[in-house]
C-alpha cells in the first residue's frame, strides 16, 4: 500500500514536470499570458490530468501568470510577456 503511494506520487510529479516544462517552453517575449495558459492547458490534457487552478474558488484559467514582480495569482489575458 506504502508502495503504490510512493509510485503514484513519482507518477504526479513527473506529469507535473512535464506540464511545467511545456508552459516553459512557450514562454518568451511577446507571448501573451492566453497562450502560456492554453500550452499548460492541453499539456494537462494530454496527460490525462486536471490543472488545478481551474474553476478553484471560481479561478478561470489553468495556470496562474504574471507579467510583473508579483508571482501569483495572475489572470492570464491578452498582455504579451516582456523582456526583463
């Protein structure tokens, strides 16, 4: 029982890696917060899982983003990354 606890923890965090180098990936300057969001969106999918921040407490995207200093709890929307 411990085991399979242990096997599907490394399961989920190994998707959860692989949804978080997606989003990574499409990160650069001039994406906009949409597009990272619709990439980690279908990078869930894809693996079968649900993204976590969706519909929490009414949240109405996958992923949390920021274009600024503030790390959290951003919407994602039409804004494009910038550089810096």
């Amino acid at each position: 029982d411990e085991l399979e606890g242990e096997c599907n923890l490394r399961y989920a965090t190994k998707v959860g890696r692989e949804v978080l180098d997606a989003g990574g990936k499409a990160l650069r300057v001039g994406v906009t917060t949409d597009e990272i969001d619709r990439v980690i969106h279908e990078a869930s999918m894809e693996r079968e899982c649900y993204p976590s921040p969706l519909n929490y407490y009414n949240f109405p995207k996958s992923v949390c983003t920021s274009v600024n200093e503030v790390i959290c709890h951003g919407i994602p929307d039409y804004r494009e990354v910038q550089d810096g």
